[in-house]
C-alpha cells in the first residue's frame, strides 16, 4: 500500500467538518507508514495560515506543532529504521489523527465556505481541542525508547507533547462578534424581519465575501451540501435564503465574467431538460416508476430500494433484470444517480419524498425552513420593484435574478409570481438588447412551470410577446426557451384552448422542428399541444408530419428521437393523421427505429404507430408489407417478453393482424 493510497478518502466530496479517515492496517510497512506520515505532516504544513479569513490562531498553532513533528518522522524515514509494534500502533493513531486535522484545515480554507465555516465556528474549535488532546494523549504513550531517533529531536516530541496538553483552543473573539451577528441576522429572518442590508454587508466583508460572484459560490456551495446534511437542513435552507437575498439585494451589479459562467450553465439546462418522457436509466426495471432512492445489486443493476427489498423478501435471490444469482444482498446506495434524477424532477417542479412508505415522487411546495421563506419573500418584493421602476441595467439584473431564484423549486415560483414580476417579465420580451430578452424569457419558463406562472402570463396576454420571440427572438436560445413555454402553457386544458385557436402558434412551431437548429423544445411543445383533439387537424395542416419524419431520418440524437415518435403516436391515432405518416413514407423508417431501438419506451411507440397504421389505412400498402418482412417478427415477439404491459397487448394485436393478413 502506498501513502497515496493511504489518502484517497480525502479526494472523495463530503459534507463540510465530516472526516471519513482510513485506519492503517495493522501489517502495513514501518516504511510505507512512516512515509505516509511525513507526506501528511507535509499536506498541513502547506497550508498557508495567512491566507486563512477564519480561525487563524488555532489553525497556526495546530500547524507550528506539525511542523515539529514532521522532522521527527523525516528522521525517521531517513533511518528506514523497523518500527516495534507498539510505536506502529501509535503512529497509526496518530496518523488517522493527522487525517482529520487536514480534513479540517481543508473545510476552514474553503473559499466558498466561508459563511458556513463561520456560522459552525464554536463547533470548529470544538473539534480543535478534540484534535489536539488527542494527539497529546498518544504522544503521551508514544514508547520513544523504542524509537531511533536523535535526543533534539526526542526533545522537540517531548515539547510539542507538553505543548498539546497544555495548549488552549479559542474562539477569537473578532470570529466570535460576527458569528453572533450572522445568528442574529437569521433569527430575524425566522420571525419574518427583513435584515439590514449593511450589517448582512458587514458579516460578509469580514469573511471576505465582497461580490456578486463570490455569494454566488457561497450559495452553490450550501446547495451542494444540502444533499449530504441532512441534519442540518433547515440552517442551511436559512443561510441559503439569507445568502440569496444578498445577492439579490446587497450586490446590486454583477461581474460580465460571472454572467457568463452562469449562462452556459443555464443554455445547457434548458437544452437538455425538455422531453415527452422520463429518461429509461430513472426508472425502476421492476415498478416501471422513477426511481427516488437508487441503489445497485451485486450484479451492478440499479432498482428502487422499496421495490428490490420487496422482491428479495419474496425469496428472490436472482437479479430481476439479467436473471444472475446475486452473490449477497447488500444494496449500495447509488448517489450520482440520485443527484441526476433530482436535477431532472427539480427542472420539471417535483422532487424526492422518502419518508413516504411507498416512495412516490412529490412536489416541493414549501421553503426549507421559516428563514428561507421569509428571505424569498423579501428577496421577490425587492426584484419585482426593479423590474418595473428599475433602469435597463437594473431590469436585467432582476430579471437575472429570477431566472435563477425561480430554477430552485416549486415554493420560489410561487413566491415571485405573486410578487409580481411575471408582467414586467413579459413587458421585457419587446427589448432590443439579446442579454435582457434571454433573461426575461428565460426567467418567464421558470415561472410558467407553476400553475399561478401560467395564470398570470395568460391573463396579463403573454402568448403574443412569447410567440414575437418564437418566431422572431434576438437569439436562437431565446426562441428555443419561448417554444419550452408554450409547453409549459399546453399542461392547461384551457391555455391548450388557447394557443391553438392563435394562428401563428402552431405554424411557428412546426417551422422551428422544419428549418431549426435546436427542434426539441419545439417538438415537446407540440406533443402538449395534441392533447387537444381539436389541435390535431391544425398540426397537420401545418405540415408537422414530414417535419418529424424527416427527423427521424436524419437527427442523431435519441431524446429528439423518442419525441418525434411520441408526436407521431398521437397524430396516427386519428385516419388523417394515418395517412400523413403514411404519405410521408415513414413506415420502413418506423420498422428500422423498432428493430435498433434499445429502450422499452421507443419499441411502445414504434410498434403502437405500426399498429394504427394497419388499422387506419391497412391493404397491400402497409398491412401486406408488414406482413412480407421476415425481419419485424422477431422484433415483435421480443416485446410480448420483454415490452412494457401495453407494448406487449399493442404487439400481440399488430402479430394477430399481420398472421391475419
């Protein structure tokens, strides 16, 4: 074992003061030990103290005694001498111990802690003083006798031992004052107090947080961390809602430089996240439903925890997918694919309930805590304030914000809609600036994913300017976020009603999926827009069916894909739809799809278009086709084993007519 390996632990994201140490195995080296003490000793000897905002005189204490003991293990490796049993098993505590010393030094160095670092500062020095006693107690028992070493250097042990014993940990008292003030700030903000924007600036310009960008990765930071601290939920909800608010409030310009970084961030959300279906890899192979607490079998397949404990209490000892025996029935948390699918359920406003007994995805409808709530609040009233009486500049800042505020959650959308900023949004949409118009759009598809956002953009006649920047925004991005929203608007039955009956709606969409460079969103969009029957001879008569055909012919990208496809089940349902398709020739490139596709959801769709076509237009043209392709049978009996429930009944139908035929 090397001592990079003896480190590995520290290279892995953890919560913030949480140590995951390795104890070295008993038979490891004297050398191998010894010299991943030295290579420890040096990671905290590297530490810069100057550069330290917080806990300065214990962090260079803690350093100056490391030090010492990093020349009394250097002389040991020189020497290469073979370490008795007792000395390695105090070096091995003591090793663990420097573990957790660089863990901590780590956590107090965070640029982007530093907020957190200074509202947990009594519970650092806490851990200080537990480090440091520790480290006495085995320098204590340490057996130097046994050890071959010098007698400066068995003075300088001896003198850091007193040192560690007798040492005091504080908490400085200039740390002290403003962590008082931070506790004071949230506790306003948990009895619904607005804060005073100087004193939140004085905390933050004490911890060295002085910019827009700099909240911004504090903020990031604290959402990061909600997904590993649990216990701490609501102080962090609080500090974020607090840090959000000063974002909003306290730093009233923003860096070029950080806008950018933010905005690529962003474009690749909104490009990606629109779909007619779940993602396959989110669903549970057995309950067919999203999956909200991942973990991985023996063989390396990913189930529900519910739905897997349940089928191995039945008795089941083989994996449900691929049949192998599983050699133990310990289930691993699958982490990264838990963050996926809450990115994904948090874009479209639901989230994770596991306290539920059966697991169900919910949605998040309320702050994280009291503080948080308030914090919005506020953070909400001021924007939509400079959304209508700001200057150009100001707008599209606020309308920055909103766009950030409004991607959190469901209780965020709530909370800025009934501030108010959904018209002076709307109102921004006719700018002649690119940056503003992409804000204000991009903001506006938030909102618009909660019912009270649609509400209000059809009340107050947004569909116009939405359309205006579909079919003539500053920027393809802008157009593409506009077709999102009208996605977002067709989950209504009444707003479907709506943009239907406008007869630039459809058109406009049809032409983004015909000459677009970016034809999801729009796709998705009109998806939405059939489930409206009234809609279908609309989508037609605007030539939607060779437009999706034609992507089927020539996009490689699976979502795109899938979402033609599901546009296509729609509108072949109905006999002039059937016909479209068929007109469109797109039934060997449907028979092609069904025999390569590797997901359930795209052979379902295949399949259910191949079905409605024999049944809607049938003859010698589709039916006797189907019938004379030795290649589609095998592809259909695989979906009476293998297909979703309502493939198969569809596959079973589609083989007894062709047999039939």
């Amino acid at each position: 074992m090397s001592p990079k390996q003896l480190s590995d632990p520290s290279e892995k994201r953890r919560p913030l003061s949480s140590f995951p140490v390795v104890q070295p195995c008993i038979t490891v080296s004297s050398s191998v030990l010894v010299s991943s003490l030295v290579a420890r000793a040096q990671n905290i000897c590297n530490f810069d103290t100057r550069s330290f905002v917080l806990q300065r005189r214990n962090l260079r204490e803690m350093v100056r005694q490391i030090a010492i003991l990093l020349i009394f293990f250097q002389e040991i490796h020189e020497r290469g001498s073979v370490l008795a049993l007792p000395v390695r098993l105090c070096f091995s505590d003591i090793h663990v111990i420097f573990q957790k010393i660089n863990f901590l030094m780590q956590d107090c160095s965070l640029e982007s802690a530093r907020v957190w670092v200074l509202l947990k500062s009594e519970f650092i020095v806490t851990q200080f003083h537990v480090l440091m006693r520790s480290l006495a107690t085995v320098l204590e028992l340490l057996p130097l006798c046994f050890v071959d070493i010098s007698d400066e250097v068995k003075e300088l042990v001896e003198l850091v031992t007193k040192q560690a014993q007798r040492g005091k940990v504080e908490l400085d008292e200039n740390d002290e004052r403003e962590m008082k003030r931070l506790r004071f700030i949230l506790d306003q903000l948990e009895r619904g107090v607005e804060p005073d924007g100087e004193t939140v600036k004085l905390v933050l310009d004490y911890v060295g947080v002085r910019s827009w960008s700099a909240c911004n990765k504090e903020i990031k930071f604290l959402e990061d961390e909600l997904d590993f601290n649990d216990k701490e939920g609501g102080l962090l909800n609080s500090l974020i809602g607090l840090l959000c608010y000063s974002r909003v409030v306290v730093f009233e310009t923003m860096e070029i430089q950080a806008i950018a970084r933010e905005e690529q961030g962003e474009t690749k959300c909104n490009t990606e996240t629109l779909t007619c279906v779940v993602p396959e890899d989110f669903l549970c192979p057995i309950s067919l439903e999203i999956m909200t607490d991942p973990v991985t079998v023996s063989t390396g397949q990913t189930y529900n925890r519910a739905s897997i404990q349940k089928w191995l209490k039945s008795g089941n000892m083989v994996c449900p997918k691929t049949r192998e025996k599983l050699t133990s029935t310990e289930l691993f948390p699958n982490a990264a694919l838990k963050k996926l699918i809450k990115q994904f359920c948090s874009e479209n406003g639901i989230g994770f309930n596991q306290n539920q007994t059966n697991h169900t995805v919910v949605k998040f409808t309320e702050a994280g805590s009291p503080g948080a709530a308030h914090a919005m609040q506020f953070s909400a009233w001021f924007l939509s304030r400079k959304l209508v009486f700001g200057t150009e500049e100001q707008k599209n800042k606020a309308a920055y914000e909103v766009r950030l505020l409004a991607r959190s959650n469901v209780f965020n959308r709530a909370c800025l809609v009934e501030m108010g900023t959904v018209a002076p949004l709307l109102d921004l949409l006719t700018t002649d600036d690119r940056v503003t118009q992409e804000n204000a759009i991009s903001a506006l598809v938030k909102l618009s994913k909660h019912s009270s956002g649609r509400q209000v953009i059809a009340e107050s006649r947004g569909l116009v300017p939405i359309l205006n920047v579909l079919k003539r925004g500053l920027s393809l991005e802008a157009r593409h976020v506009a077709a999102a929203i009208i996605f977002y608007l067709s989950s209504e039955k009444e707003y479907r009603k709506l943009i239907g009956e406008n007869p630039e709606a459809i058109p406009a969409l049809v032409e983004m999926v015909r000459e677009g460079t970016s034809k999801n969103n729009a796709v998705v969009a009109i998806f939405g827009l059939l489930l409206r029957l009234q809609n279908h001879a609309k989508v037609l008569a605007a030539g939607a069916v060779p437009a999706l055909v034609n992507v089927l012919s020539s996009s490689d990208k699976p979502d795109l894909v899938m979402d033609s496809l599901a546009v296509l089940v729609a509108l072949v349902e109905s006999v002039e739809g059937a016909y479209a398709v068929f007109r469109a020739e797109a039934l060997p490139l449907v028979v092609r799809i069904l025999q390569s596709a590797t997901s359930r959801a795209g052979k379902e769709y295949c399949v259910s278009i191949l079905l409605a076509l024999c049944v809607n237009v049938g003859g010698v043209q589709v039916t006797g086709v189907l019938a004379k392709d030795p290649s589609l049978m095998p592809s259909l009996y695989s979906l009476l084993t293998d297909g979703t429930p309502h493939a198969t009944k569809k596959a079973r139908s589609l083989i007894n007519l062709l047999l039939d035929f």
